[in-house]
C-alpha cells in the first residue's frame, strides 16, 4: 500500500515537472515578442504580478499553513534572495560577459550539482540514473546550443571592435557559477523547509520578498533621480547668491563656488556619473538617444508593430516600468507571466518535494526541447537536424531517469 502511493505521488511530481517547463517556455516566447522594457523591469512586473496571484489563490483556499510554519518563512525569503533576485541577477551579468553559449554550458552543470547536494537529502542517485541524467544534458546541450549558434559573433563584424579581456571571461564565468550554485541551494532550501506548505504559499512568500525588494530598489532609484533636480537648483542658488563682484576687477565667484555667470562644462564633462546595477539591458534598453541598447528597444517595438518606423520610442529608465505599450501587449505579456511564474512555479513546487532534486532539476532544464515545437508553430521556426537529434537523446535520456527512479522508489 505504502509502495504504490509512493508511485502514485512520483508519478503526479513526474507529470508536474514536464508540464512546467513547456508552461515556461510558450510564456517566454510571449514575452519576448511584446516586452519592450529593461530585463529589471520585467522581472519586477512578473515578480509582483505572480504575487497578486499567489496571494489571491491562497486567500480563496481559507486554509493558509503560513501562520503554523512561520519559521520556514525567513528561509523561504533567503532562498528567494538567492535563488531568484541575486540568482537572476548574476545570470543576466554573465550573459551580458560571456555570451549565451557559454552560459548555457556552465548551466549544464546544474542538474549533476543537484545530484552531489540530494545525497545530504538522502537522494543518492544510481550509476544507471546518472547515466540516464548526462545524456539527457547533452541532448538538451545540443539543442540550447543549436538554437543560440546566431549568438556568436558574425564573420563580417567590425575587426576595430574591441575584445573583452580574460577578466571579463573570468568575472563572467565566476556569475555563472554563482547563478548554478545560488539557484540549487534555493531549491535545496526550499525543499528542507517548506514540506508543510502548499505549492501556492511557497510561491507567494518567494515572489512576494523578491517583488518588495526589487519594488524598494526601483522606488529608491525613483526618488534619487527626483531629488537631483532640487539639489543642483539649490546649489544653483547658493552659487548666485554668493557671487560678488567688486567695483574694481574682474568679477570673482565666492566661497569655491562657481560664478553665476560662468559657462556651463561641456557635455561629458559633469563629475556626476550615475551608478546603474551590472546587467546586460538595464541601463541600455528604454534609454533612448544614441545608446546602442535604446537603438536595440526601438528596434524591437518596430518590429513587433507597437511603434511606428519614423515614430519616437517614449524613454522609460531601467528601474521603470515600459511607457507606449499597447493594451495587447500588456495583456500578452500577462499571460506570459501566467504560464511562467505562476502556473509554471506552482507545478515545479508540486514536483519538487515529489521528485529527488537531481531528477527535478533535469526536467526543469528541458524548456528548449518544448521550445523546439513551440518555435515551429508560433515564428514557423524550422530547427536542424543536430538539434532534433539532441531533442531525441533528451526524450532517452529523460524516460530512462525516470524509469530508473521510479523502480528504486518501487
């Protein structure tokens, strides 16, 4: 009796987990189209709108278990901090060093350190089972790479483009592997902590602490840049007031301050430099002017009919939100947040206390294999035969860890 139940709760964490990852990435795929703001900016809006869903699904419920294990709370939030503010965040910095190609390397590492931290859960995994595991990595190596080949640079680029030195690479590398290591031990802590909670409350206190702090990060920004404008007129205005001309001589400023009547510095030459978190599209998309990332923004609502070609991009700042999205851009990008970060999050949390951890791990890593399909009838995205080769070897690779860790739980 106690064997099949076993089988019964593995076999609902195995559907779970292959659900959720075709969930996330039909969802990427909307908003990738339709999102026309800085990466901060959108993983602010899915953060605080995946919370409002949570917090409305677990209201409903009536019988929240958040006030019975207020302890596992705190840790929740640290497995929040790392695994998704901090996580995401050194992800986006090492694609914007590496390039995607070598972060999805570096990603591959992530379901074989799963494995190494499931052995203190008491999670060991067979020789046959980590067989199973590396090649479904490599199928799903072969796919992401295949998909991303247009990443690397073209043969007709510029040679005066400059090369980034070996301690970019390094730095780069260095994000990457902290991205792995945070984003496993947020699982990991997840999975020791909240046994007692229910798939929709550990969503709500996870997205919930990271939309109040990326929330907090954009209202400082905010506030920041709306006081600059009071302290330089005042300063301004000391700077008048202070300047003193005698009957006899040039005129002179007084107290080190400038002369009212000086001229201004020439563009670029301000001491203020205003200081903007090391990610790939904050400070570029939505900034409009010459910046090569607002260049990219503008192209991309071009493309995707939210702006017209000789029409001007309104300039939205990485900590904010998008300004000219349309009514159904927003209503896709809604959906996409739906699919990802909140049906998708809530069947990884169903599998993830159902499943060993490197098995779960393994299944959340199959997005470019649904995204093969997916691509082929949304953009009619025809893929190679190298990758559908590699989907092939993942499906394999997949079924035989699966099959191996249901007859060990038999």
């Amino acid at each position: 009796m106690a064997a099949g139940v076993e089988m019964s709760s593995a076999g609902i964490g195995l559907a779970a987990a292959l659900a959720a990852p075709a969930l996330s990435a039909l969802g990427c795929m909307l908003w990738d189209r339709h999102w026309a703001g800085s990466a901060f900016a959108l993983n602010l809006f899915k953060c605080a709108t995946a919370s409002l869903l949570f917090a409305v699904t677990v209201g409903a419920d009536g019988h929240s278990a958040l006030a019975r294990n207020a302890r596992a709370v705190p840790l929740l939030c640290a497995s929040s901090l790392l695994g998704i503010i901090v996580g995401d965040l050194a992800w986006l910095a090492s694609m914007r060093l590496l390039g995607a190609r070598r972060v999805i390397l570096v990603d591959s590492l992530k379901p074989f350190l799963a494995a190494a931290f499931g052995g203190a859960l008491g999670e060991g995994l067979t020789v046959k089972a980590l067989g199973a595991m590396t090649l479904a990595v490599v199928g799903i190596l072969a796919v992401a790479l295949e998909r991303t080949a247009g990443d690397a640079p073209s043969e007709d680029a510029p040679a005066s483009a400059p090369a980034r030195p070996r301690s970019a690479h390094a730095h780069g590398y260095a994000l990457a592997i902290t991205n792995v290591l945070f984003d496993v031990v947020g699982a990991v802590l997840t999975k020791r902590v909240a046994g007692a909670l229910g798939p929709f409350e550990i969503g709500l206190v996870r997205f919930g602490f990271a939309a109040l702090v990326m929330a907090a990060v954009a209202l400082s920004m905010a506030m920041r840049r709306a006081l600059r404008p009071r302290r330089t007129a005042i300063i301004r205005g000391l700077s008048e007031a202070a300047d003193v001309r005698p009957a006899d001589g040039p005129p002179s400023g007084c107290g080190g301050l400038p002369r009212a009547d000086a001229q201004p510095p020439a563009r670029g030459a301000e001491q203020h430099v205003e200081t903007v978190l090391p990610l790939p599209e904050l400070a570029s998309e939505g900034a409009g002017g010459e910046d090569a990332g607002g260049e990219r923004a503008r192209a991309k609502r071009v493309d995707a009919g939210l702006l017209d070609a000789g029409e001007a991009a309104p300039i939205a700042r990485w900590h904010e939100l998008p300004r000219g999205m349309p009514a159904h851009a927003w209503l896709l990008v809604g959906v996409g947040v739906l699919l990802v970060t909140f049906l998708a999050v809530a069947l990884g949390n169903v599998a993830l206390f159902r499943l060993p951890l490197g098995l779960f791990l393994t299944l959340q890593s199959l997005g470019p294999i649904y995204a093969l399909p997916i691509a082929l009838c949304i953009k009619g995205e025809v893929a190679s035969a190298r990758a559908w080769a590699g989907s092939c070897a993942a499906v394999v690779g997949v079924a035989l860890f699966c099959l191996e860790t249901l007859a060990a739980r038999h």
